[in-house]
C-alpha cells in the first residue's frame, strides 16, 4: 500500500480552513459532512460501493512525521504557531466514520459515508476521502456492468499496465474482482488478497522462438520429433511460432493457452495451436485454449471453434483481449460470437466510458444545525442535516427505495406505511408500507480504530446477492429507470426550511 | 512512493514466460525491447515524455521478498525449482536501459526507451514499466495542451481527489508541473517536488458561518464594526457568507482568494468579497482575488471584472474552477472571459478525453537478430532491429525530423544528405540534410545503477525550450500536421526483410 495516506496528503485549502477555523474557535465545533454522488456512472442508475481498504488506510493514518511538521510550517500561508496548536489534536478518536457496506448497490444522492466530528478534522479528511472511494467504486461498477452482460464467462481483469500508477492497477484489480471478475493478471493483486491470477504468454514470447532445436523436441527424454511429423499442419504455418508453442506446451502442459495472432491467427496460429493440442493429447494433457488479441473476434472465433472442434477439442476455450470494453462484449455477445472468456484491460482500469465518477463530501450539519450547500442547479444543492439513511424492501424481497431521515426521527418498521418524498420535485412522492428495513449506513471508524470487517470475498459474494434484488429495469444497459432515493418528510421539511432560509434574494431589473 | 514496484507487480505471464524460456534455455540470451506508442493522445501530433522517477523506481526495485518468492511458488501454474534457478539471477547488473529525455517532445513510433539484457529480465519489466510510463506521459502531454491554449494564465492542478489512489494523484501533480502549469492544491506533491501550492476555501467553509460574533470582529485588539458599515454592500447579501469572508481575511489578510458562490455569486459572493476587500485595504492589505465555481464563468467574470474594477480592485485576479477541459479553458478565451487563472481537476487527472495512451513495449532483436510483430493491421507492425534514435534540426534551428537507424550505422552528420524514409509508405521519403543532430536516447540505466539525473524544475524549463522547436502546425489544437519519423535506408530495408521473411503466406480460394 502507499505511503501517500497522512494527511499532508490533502489541498492546501484543507490545512488553511483548519487554521482559519482554529483561529475563529470553531476547530473543535461538532460537525458532519457526508459523501455521495450525484449521477450514477455509465449512464446507468446503479453503482457499488467499494473502496473500504483505502478508507481505513486513510483514516488510519491521520498523522504527519516531524519533516512533514516542517514542510506546512515551511509554506507562506500556513502559520507556524497556529499548525503547533493544533498538534496536540491530531487524532480520530473523537471522529465517527458510517459508510454503506462494500458491495452494496448504491444510487445518486444515498449518503455512502457520513464522517462526524470536530470541524477541523473532519475538513482534513475530505479529499483523501474522495481519493479513496471515487476510482474503486466507478471500477467496481464498471466491472459489475460487465459481468451483467457476460454472466457466464470468464472475465479477468489484464490493465495493470494502462492504470495510474501502482494504486490505480491494485484499486483496478480489486475492484475488477468485488464487481464479480473471476481473476486478474496482476500477480501482486492475487498475493495480497488471495484472487486468482491468470496468464500465459504475450507476442514476443512467441517472436522469440525461430526454430526447432534439438532442447525443444526433449520432452523428458522423449524425443516428439513423430509426433509433430504426425501432427504439422497441412498448409505452410510459422515454424518459429509452433516451435514457441510447443516449448511453452512442454513447460506447462496443464495450461497450455496459446496466443494464436503473433503472425497471422487463422492461416498460422490456430493450425499451430491444434497440432500442439494434438501432441499434448497423445501424452496424455488437456490443452486449455487459444487466446485471439486481434482482427474480427466473432469471425474468428467462429471459425476457430470450427476447427478446435473437428479436431476433437470440444473443451478448449476461446479467450478473447484488445481493447474489449463493456458495449464490445455485449457487442460480440449479441453477435454470437464463440469467445468462452474476456481479458478486459484499458477499458476497465481508465474506465474509459466515464473516467470520473463525481463523488463528492459536503457539510450536512455543524453544532446540531443543519447546513445547505445552494446552487444554481438544483441538483447541485446539497440536503441538510445528519441522516439516517434506510433500504426499504418490500413485499416480493426486492429493493423498493431508499429513504434519508433526520438522525432524530426513528427508523421506518416493517408493515408500517410512510411517506417517501422526491427530494426536489415536489409532484413526487409515494406511500410505502416496507416488509423489510435495512440500515445502510453502518459503523465503520470509531474511538479511534477501525470498526468494520474488510472481506473481498464474501463481499463479492453478498453484492452479487444485492444485485438480484434490484428490479431488472435498474439493471438494464439502455435507458434504465432510476431507484427512488427519497426524504422523509420531516427531513424534506427541513431541506425546504434550509432553502427559504439561506437563498440569497435575486432582484432582476 | 509506493511499494508497489517489486517484480511481483506485473502480470502473471511474465512470469510464466520467464520460467519456459529458462526451460528452453532462452532465458539468457540477449534481447532489446523498445516502448513507443503508435498514434499521439488528444487527437494531436505530438506527446511529452515523463515518467522518468518511476522508470526509477522499477528498476531499483527489481528484487522479491521472501514472502514474494513463497506466494510465487504457491501458484500451481509455476514451478517451485525453476522459480528457484531463477532466484540468483535477479539482478539488473546486466540490464541497460536508454530514453528520451523527460519534457522533450515525442512523437507516434518513436522508441522512448530501449531496453537490453538477458531475455528473461528485460521480459520480466515490461508491465511495471509500461504501468510507469502510459500515464506520465499522458497527463503531462495533456498539462501541456492547456498550457498552449492558456500560455499567460496562472494554472494549477486540482485534481487529487478524483485520481486513482494517491500513486494517481502524484503522477499528475507531477506531470501537470513538467507540462508548465504553475503549482497544485496538492500539499505532498509540493513537499516532495518543491511544486508551489495553491488554496484557500472551499464551500464547507463558507457555510460553517451563520453571523457575526465578537470573536470575529475583534482583528488583533480593533473592532472592525465601523469599517463593516462602511463597506457593507448595498443590497442584502448572505450574512454568514460575509462572516466567513473576513473570517478567513482576518486569518490570511496577504492571501485571500475568496470562494464566491456558495449562495450566489453575482447576488451575495462578489458584493461580500468587495466589501471585504475595502476593509483590507483599509487595513493595509491587497486582496489576491475571487474564485468562481459554477454557473456561466464568461458572464460571471466579466461582471465581476467589472464590478472589482469600480471598487479599485484592477489587481484582484479572477480564478475560475469546476470541470475545466482544454476545450472548455480554449472557448473560455475565444470568449474573452476576464479570467486570470484556472484550476484544473477532474479532466487532467483522469485524461478523460483520452484516458489511456497505447504505450507498448515490443521484442525488436534477440541474439542480435531483428524481430518483428506482424499484424494484419499495418499500424500494429513493430519496427525490427535495436536502434539509435535521431532528432534532425533544421537550419532555422527548428525540429525537422526523427530519424531511427540500426544500432550498428553510423550517427547523420550535420551538413550531410541522407535519405529518410516513411516506415511503411514506400512512395514517403525526403532527403535530409540536417544542421544538427541530437542523439535522443540516452543512458538512464547501467550496471545495476540510475544514471541520469532527475530535475523536475530543469525538465520543465528545457520542455518549455522544446517545445518552441516545433512548427505551430504540428502544435495546432486543430487538425495538426504530423511529425515525421522515419527511417534509414538500411532499416527500411531491415524492415522489409524481417516482413518478406516471417508474414505467413495467405491463400485464398
């Protein structure tokens, strides 16, 4: 992990607001900003929640060395005697931290983490916050946004080189996995959190070969000379490349995936691949597949899986890379394609389609009052006050809406109707008697430590689950309806009340 | 910096690979790859190098941990006993590695760095280097095209918080410097890098102030009461934004830069901000300026521009934020916008116009034998042969060309016509007599050590300098003229070799 999580680590603004705060004696009033996103990424109404390994890396590590010290003093804006009274503060056992478990879906406006305490740390926290949760959770639901459209395929995550540094291909990784990946070609990634890593072979393994040697045709003292006689293709193929294929069939005759596309896929790898299936079969191996990184994948792969299976490799697999994003696969499914497994790098770890998802950490509430950020843009206007905020199920099992409440109203009970208002259009509300309520916003950081379990498996496991209780309509690519993210009405009562109040009156003349 | 950088931090088939050629005792033989990308980033014509600090870091981390080498061999796709004749072999003594210097101009299939050593090794770098160098170059190429269409503007890098992960965050403090913007938000890019950082407030500030109190009125022992009625703006502004203002004034009277739109800019932020500047100025002080962040920023500045200047405030700059591009900074100034500088986030550390650049790192000699990657795509072909890579200057002292020749010919002369040839168009070629010549890669790596100095500061100025070497068409934002690269006579013929010899026969029927 990186060592970039103190919170030197920050803006600039965040360091003089709390010495501005300081000096105004409100460092230490009481207050509590939340996170969350106003649109949902991909032109989707879903994301997943993810980022919780950095969360508490960041929270865990609110503390600056003494060179770090030096460095704020060192800065023209900063005052030396005003950073020294706060020294003896930096800490977090007086700061609460609540987020939405990882995995979960969530929606535009849902709270996904709400931070409590003095102003001033709570201020410091901000953007290494937003740091920590924006690219996991745009990944994961890109990820996730995959897997909707290639249920049943392998999918493995292979961006380790297109991503932003270290962090962004471990975040990548990660995050590929918990939006239900299978595996990852990062090796760093399957050690640190147990996923599977996959890989075989790039091009120049293959250029690298040039022809037959007497070593190559040793197979533990058994000469294959015969059997490639009995095997060589029929047309005229690249002797290097099936001297690479059989050098790496004899290293690893149990995961034999073979990159057919060095020279030419159809008129020499396939054939290549196929004589060395042959060879592996006769001793006794079950060749795994072919990969194709270029050129038309449904074509190919068609006519690949044509010849794969008359020459009795029903169960070798056709793995496809270059360039797939989330529209190509579902592209190619549609297309009926014979692609058994996707390699999806760039796309997924730049998340090209969106590459920002725009989380944001807003001032809900400082000293039991609730705070309003106002704009121009409706849906830039921030809802006030500390929240509850509730999932409420209803009858069929299924995710009905979210409902935000005031931190002061009791939680919504089963079988009891309530009423659930659009938070901005007033022609919009709804009647709901839920069957199940689930608190979303749970403890994470408190007295100091971290308070919450961090297991990418089983939060894989149990996002998966979440998924089947969103109406497929959410789900669905083109055109999804939107999930109901709504206010109680004492807290649109408030919001309403926060409005009236802190508009600035407009005079047009 | 993170830990990140050990061999482990790649993608499994290079490890895979490793152990086959050391099974097919290729292992050692010597290899050149060479990483060049094959089409400029942003629709442009030219790109920036960078990268060079984690280029670094990868090669002086080429070692494994024990508990490296034990999760290695726990993989059923590797084997203990191989991994373990590996084991004395990683070193980097034997492994030379050349480049282009950082901030220096670079162009679609020039080699940016050439990597030699043993097979197995310089095999075993590619994805950690790739992973170093797509994203350097990307954000810092980016950084530069604002600087281009802003080359008077203050510009400084917002983008922390949407980064991937603080590795992310670094890289495009970083990069946005080399690419000429003058400092960050981003407090440990200005530790480590001695970049200027910039900040003041955001909204939460604003909004943590309700009304006035004692406290606030009192500046070191005088009430400032009497220079608020003074001052006070003539129609009814937000009161708690006004409070915050001289807060914040009070607190940094030589630095604020006052965050105007938090209720609404034209009705309450710009009236509260001149009215705290009045009492600055009474004060003794000059007030540095106003950000706007959101709404129309060409009307909005103008009018503050104006109103600012009615209130004697001409030196008061205007700083503009909020999801700033290179399109949106270049219609900004077509519009003759009274902005004095941007801040930039979202859009630089995420390249979202394009937010991958397509390095690749390709086998181009084995046993000092050229290879080469066929592709049925002839922009995918990979050049053969280890090289020398020349920049031709002209006799107006402007970049002409880029010339690659064989490792083995002799370096042009100046004064001396040689032919340069397009690498794949057999009907492009111009004969050159160049006026200088600069040998573009050099060494950054041998015997086991770094070799060139890193100078962030030095690279930026020298970039800038560069940068004026090209002709304006080449640096238009428009429908650009590319850069020629080219090729000998005699890696021409190399090339054509290499395509006649290993391109499979095709037949159709």
């Amino acid at each position: 992990m990186s060592a970039a999580a103190s919170p030197i680590f920050t803006d600039l603004y965040q360091w003089t607001m709390a010495l501005s705060y300081l000096e105004n004696k409100k460092a230490h009033d009481s207050a509590v900003f939340e996170m969350f996103f106003r649109e949902c990424p991909f032109e989707g109404e879903y994301a997943i929640m993810a980022g919780h390994d950095r969360i508490r890396q960041v929270l865990e590590s609110f503390s600056l060395t003494e060179k770090e010290w030096s460095y704020l003093e060192s800065l023209p804006e900063l005052q030396p005697s005003k950073l020294q009274a706060l020294k003896p503060h930096m800490h977090l056992n007086d700061v609460r931290v609540f987020g939405i478990a990882e995995g979960e879906p969530v929606f535009s406006r849902t709270p996904i983490l709400q931070v409590e305490g003095p102003l001033f740390k709570v201020q410091l926290l901000e953007s290494a916050l937003l740091n920590a949760v924006n690219f996991a959770i745009l990944c994961t639901t890109y990820a996730r946004r995959i897997r909707q459209v290639a249920p049943n395929h392998k999918l493995v995550e292979f961006g380790l080189r297109r991503a932003q540094g270290p962090d962004g291909a471990m975040t990548a990784t990660r995050s590929a996995f918990l939006g239900g990946f299978d595996g990852t070609s990062n090796v760093l990634g399957g050690m640190n959190w147990g996923i599977p890593v996959f890989g075989t072979m790039a091009h120049s393994f293959v250029q690298s070969f040039t022809s037959f040697t007497d070593d190559l045709l040793d197979w533990n003292g058994r000469s294959i000379q015969d059997l490639i006689n009995k095997h060589r293709p029929s047309q005229p193929t690249h002797q290097g490349e099936l001297a690479a294929f059989l050098a790496y069939a004899k290293s690893f005759p149990k995961s034999s995936l073979l990159l057919v596309d060095t020279y030419d896929a159809m008129a020499s790898g396939v054939p290549n691949a196929i004589c060395t299936f042959k060879i592996l079969r006769e001793l006794g191996h079950t060749p795994l597949g072919i990969r194709l990184d270029s050129g038309d994948l449904v074509y190919q792969s068609k006519e690949a899986r044509r010849l794969l299976d008359e020459a009795g490799f029903q169960s070798a697999s056709i793995f496809a890379s270059n360039d797939l994003s989330e529209r190509i696969i579902a592209s190619l499914q549609a297309q009926g394609s014979a692609i058994g497994g996707f390699g999806v790098g760039t796309h997924l770890v730049t998340c090209k389609d969106q590459p920002a998802l725009g989380a944001v950490y807003k001032m809900v509430e400082i000293k039991n009052e609730p705070r309003i950020k106002i704009s121009e843009q409706t849906a830039k206007i921030s809802i006030p006050g500390a929240k509850n905020v509730y999932r409420l199920v209803g009858k069929d099992g299924r995710y009905l809406l979210d409902l935000m409440q005031l931190a002061s109203e009791p939680p919504p009970q089963p079988g009891k109707a309530i009423w659930a208002h659009h938070p901005f259009d007033p022609f919009r509300k709804a009647e709901v008697t839920p069957s199940a309520v689930i608190e979303l916003l749970t403890p994470l950081f408190e007295n100091g430590a971290w308070r919450s379990k961090i297991d990418l498996q089983a939060s894989k496991a149990s996002s998966a689950k979440s998924l089947k209780l969103l109406r497929e309509d959410i789900l669905r690519r083109e055109n999804p309806t939107p999930y109901k993210v709504s206010l109680s009405e004492n807290l649109k009562e408030t919001l309403e009340h926060c409005l009236k109040q802190e508009a600035p009156r407009r005079h047009l003349a």
